[in-house]
C-alpha cells in the first residue's frame, strides 16, 4: 500500500517538476528567441509554437510513459500476492 502511494508521488513530483522546467525553458529562451532578418516573422512564431509543442508532448509522453509502467508493475504485484 504504501509503495503505491509513493509511486503516485513519484508521479506527481516528477510531472510537476518538468512542467515548471519547461515553463524556464519555454519562457526564458523559447520566447525571446528572433531568427535572422529575412526570416524573422511568421518563421520566428512558426518555430516557437513548434518547439514549445515539442517539449509539451515530451512531457506527456513521459507522463505517459510512468504512469503506465507504475500500473503494470502495481497489477505484478497484485498478482504475485
């Protein structure tokens, strides 16, 4: 029981972390990143949302990612007992 919850945390931490990580990266390089003159513009916020894109489905991969495996090892465990 108690190794569940501490899976759960370790979830949630671990989420919460990279969100806020992401959050730095996204708003202290991401935004205030300008391509050269001829292809500042429409490119410049093309690349951006792409990136920021980028970085927000790796975190809900990796989300993804442990929840599941935390779910499979949780039914392991339950069967085992």
């Amino acid at each position: 029981m108690i190794r569940r919850i501490l899976d759960f945390i370790n979830i949630l931490v671990l989420v919460w972390v990279c969100m806020l990580l992401g959050l730095v990266i996204i708003n202290g390089i991401i935004v205030p990143m300008r391509l050269p003159e001829p292809f500042d513009g429409a490119i410049t916020n093309v690349s951006q949302v792409a990136i920021s894109a980028f970085l927000v489905l790796l975190w809900l991969y990796l989300w993804r990612w442990m929840a599941t495996r935390m779910f499979w090892k949780a039914i392991r465990d339950y069967q085992n007992k």
